[in-house]
C-alpha cells in the first residue's frame, strides 16, 4: 500500500500560494501581509508599496507551509 495522502488545510490554501518554478531555482511560497483593508490616505507611498507587495515565507517555515498546501 502506498503513502496516505495528507488533506489541504484550506485555511492554509487561502493563506498561501506557491509559484511556478523557472530556471531551477524551487518553488516560492508567497503570503500577503495584513492591515490592508482601508486608512491608506494616512500612509506614506512607501509604507503602500510595502505592504502590498507579496512576500516570500521564511526558509525555516517553508516546510511545514509546503506540508499545508
């Protein structure tokens, strides 16, 4: 018999998505950061592009994110 397949956490796959790896390089798993409903008139442009930008999960998380999804 083989392995048994683990079920998605969905809150994980609503979370986090991963990329299409090119040229070798590995997958990515990006995740967007909070606080990003409303107020952006108080903020400086900076601080916008910061926060709206994805953002890459830590190498030490990667793992137990990957297992998740």
């Amino acid at each position: 018999m083989g392995k048994i397949k683990i079920k998605t956490n969905k809150t994980a796959a609503k979370r986090f998505r991963k990329t299409n790896p090119r040229g070798g390089k590995g997958k990515k798993i990006l995740f967007n950061k909070s606080h990003q409903n409303h107020g952006f008139t108080k903020r400086s442009a900076r601080t916008k592009n910061r926060t709206l930008r994805s953002n890459n999960v830590s190498d030490s998380d990667k793992k137990r994110v990957s297992k998740l999804i």
